[in-house]
C-alpha cells in the first residue's frame, strides 16, 4: 500500500460528483490514499449530497477503508483504503438518488475483490441527470461483459423522484484482470426497442403518446428499421408517480446506444418521447460505438485493463475528459483521443486509445 495521500481537486472540469465517484473507486482498487477537496464547488449547493456521501461510504465499506470529512455539505474528505472485500453490501442515501450512480462508483471495486458481492442499492431506479435502471442493464451491462465483468441486476422496486424508496440488487463476479475492448465498428443498425412507462396515478394514455411520438421522430430519419417500444403501466414493482421513456438500438457488431427522458411537470407526453428519440437520433449519427452516457462510464474500465482499448466515438464529452483527468492520475493508463478521418465518419467523430495499467486482483 502507498503511503503518500494523492490530492484531488473536485473543482476541475466537470466538478461535480463524477469526480468522487471514479477518485473512490480508483483509490479503493490501486491502494492509493485520496484527499478530495473543493467538492462540487460550482454547485448551486456545493459539497456532499445525500447521493454523493451513500456512493462514498459504499466504497469505503467495500475496502474496508478509513473515510474522513464524510458529511451531508463536506466539500473535503479523504479516504485511506484498506483490503476489498466481497460480501453484502448496502448503500441507501434514504432520497430518490440514483442507484445506477451508486454503482458506477462500487462495481470497479467489487470487480477486484475476493469473492462474488452482494449490492444492494437503494433510491431511485430512473431519476433525471443520471442513467436509467434499464439504461444499466441493456447499455452498460453488455458493454460490461466485453471487458470481462459479469454482474446481475435484480431491480426488486423501480422508484422515483422526488419519492425514491427504490432497491435494486445486483450481484458481482471478481475477475483476475480486466480484458481490452475494441470497438471500432458499428455497422449497421438492426433494430430499435424500448419501454415507455407510467407509474402510479399517472394515466395509461402519457405511455401511449411518448411511444408514438418516439416512433415517428425516428421514422423520420431512418426509415427500414424494426422499432417497437411498448407501453406500459407499472403495477407491483414501483412505487410513486412518473412516467418515462427509453429506446434502446442495436447495430450488426454488437454496440448498443440508447435515447431516454422522463415526464416533466407542464410537458406533454409527445414531447418526452420526441425528446429521447431525438436524444438515441444523436448518438448514431456519429457512426461510433457508444453513446455519450457509455463513453464515459467506459473510461475507469479501459484505464484498468491490461492492455489497449479503442473504442470509435461521438465528441468527447466533459465527463469524459474528467473521468480520463483521474484516471491518469491515479493509475498508469495513458489516453490518447484522435479525430476519425475514415470514409464513415464526419466532424463528430472520434477514437479514444488508452493502454490501461493492467491491475490485478491480488486475491485470485
């Protein structure tokens, strides 16, 4: 275990929880003590939110680490972590945060333990600013398992903001090291699927609208593909008022980008589903391999895989750069990002190169 503490400046670039999520999660798996400071400063409410301390305390549990400054408002903590340990483990910030973040910030960790974990996360299953519970399993998870990461996903109680009171459990699988992925070519897109739901007291007809519109934005533009997005009514599994939409497309070499929005107050159902078709209408436009949500949440994976990750892209978003900023921080990897000049590509599109640092789970 190093000793010396590497300092983080939670203002930089994105600066916001992104940062705390792939810090802890970095510290937690190289041994390296972090200090965060300056957390979420250009916040309109800096520090520490219930989301960010339930992420943080998650971590720290799983290695068994030493948390300081970890408080509700905080803008500084420091984490000294110890060994990763498999088990049960359970993280509820008691509002409608977003599970799906909690995992982002746990599953590199529970990846390099010595044993399969138990996660059970609690909160909201698809909340705004975040990635959707069916974002997670149909997106990420498959993208997962290129890389070697095998996890399940149980969502035992969808739920929403402002309520919350979600749980999903999700069960994960050590591996010895990570595995480099190459994604470099998307192919043809060969079907679009999806879910446009209600919840609680909302009326059936808002799912109807959102798919129907959904459907039609993206007839608009790509004419000869398979679409169907279903409407739903949430019944037994959820709790609280909401309604939603996700369109997920798939293309012949396996890469999967998705479109989303949920209901908003004053907004008609046309326009939420209008919205995310545009939204999934954007990412594949590109010609790349991931959508901009995956992009980043690929960034920790390829830094830690022995070996080098190509992965074809829409522009690089910010969180992007700041999950890359930490990444080389606190692990050997190198990044490299490159404009696309092949005849498939156009002004938006790029490939970001990294050779990871190749960790190692020291328990296997």
């Amino acid at each position: 275990m190093e000793s010396e503490v590497m300092e983080i400046d939670g203002s930089v670039m994105e600066g916001g929880g992104q940062i705390l999520r792939v810090s802890a999660a970095l510290s937690c798996i190289t041994g390296t003590s972090v200090k965060i400071t300056k957390i979420r400063a250009g916040r309109s409410t800096p520090g520490l939110r219930p989301q960010h301390l339930s992420g943080l305390q998650l971590v720290s549990d799983l290695c068994s680490g030493s948390l300081q400054g970890a408080e509700i408002g905080s803008t500084e903590i420091s984490l000294t972590p110890g060994k990763i340990h498999c088990g049960n483990h359970t993280a509820d910030p008691q509002t409608a945060g977003s599970v799906c973040l909690l995992l982002q910030a746990s599953l590199p960790c529970a990846v390099f333990a010595d044993g399969p974990s138990q996660l059970v996360l609690k909160g909201g299953t698809n909340a705004e600013m975040a990635p959707q519970i069916d974002y997670t399993v149909k997106v990420f998870k498959p993208t997962m398992e290129k890389f070697g990461v095998h996890f399940d996903c149980d969502v035992r109680l969808r739920a929403y903001y402002p309520k919350g009171g979600g749980e999903v459990m999700v069960t994960v699988n050590p591996v010895k090291e990570l595995q480099p992925v190459l994604m470099t070519e998307r192919g043809k897109l060969t079907k679009c699927y999806g879910r446009a739901f209600v919840a609680g007291v909302l009326p059936y007809k808002l799912a109807k609208d959102m798919s129907s519109a959904a459907v039609r934005t993206i007839r608009r533009e790509i004419k000869d593909l398979y679409i169907n997005i279903p409407a739903l009514q949430e019944k037994e599994n959820a709790t609280g008022n909401a309604n939603g939409i996700i369109i997920i497309a798939e293309s012949s070499t396996g890469c999967v980008f998705a479109g989303s929005a949920l209901g908003r107050k004053g907004v008609y159902a046309e326009q939420i589903g209008a919205e995310a078709a545009e939204m999934l209408l954007r990412n594949v436009r590109h010609n790349g391999c991931v959508d901009e949500f995956l992009q980043d949440q690929v960034i920790i994976f390829m830094a830690l895989a022995k070996g080098t990750s190509r992965i074809r892209t829409g522009p690089v978003t910010q969180h992007t750069q700041t999950a890359i900023h930490i990444a080389e921080k606190l692990t050997q990897a190198k990044f490299t990002i490159t404009k696309c000049d092949d005849e498939l590509s156009n002004d938006d599109t790029f490939l970001i190169e990294c050779e990871g640092s190749g960790a190692t789970n020291a328990h296997m």
